[in-house]
C-alpha cells in the first residue's frame, strides 16, 4: 500500500521556500493527517436513522453530522 504523503517534488519546494526545519515538519504533519483520513475511510460504517412511524405527532429531529 502506498504510504500518503507529499511527493519529493512538494517537500523539496516547501523545504526550500521556508526552510529546512519547518519544511520537514510541514510535510510529516500533512503525512499524518492524510494516514490518519486514510484510516477513518477505512474504518467508517454507515448508520441508518430510525424514523418515527406517520402516525406520531411529528417532532422536531435534529440529525448530526457522522
């Protein structure tokens, strides 16, 4: 499997526009949070709502994000 990340090109560029140190540490947190959205597309399971029956009075429903 790939590991995500940004191609040399990328962090080459980013090394050389801001410098050694920041570059580095820019490109390892972009890594991490593309490895960190990789394992929660992986990992992410589909909820079905239960809706109330029609025959209920209807109620305000306020669905969250998942």
């Amino acid at each position: 499997m790939k590991t995500p990340g940004l191609s040399y090109n990328s962090r080459k560029a980013l090394i050389v526009n801001i410098g050694e140190t920041a570059g580095t540490e820019i490109a390892e947190l972009i890594a991490q949070m593309a490895a960190e959205i990789e394992e929660l597309r992986r990992t992410k399971v589909n909820v079905t709502r239960i809706v109330p029956s029609s025959s209920e009075s209807p109620i305000h429903v306020v669905e969250e994000p998942v």
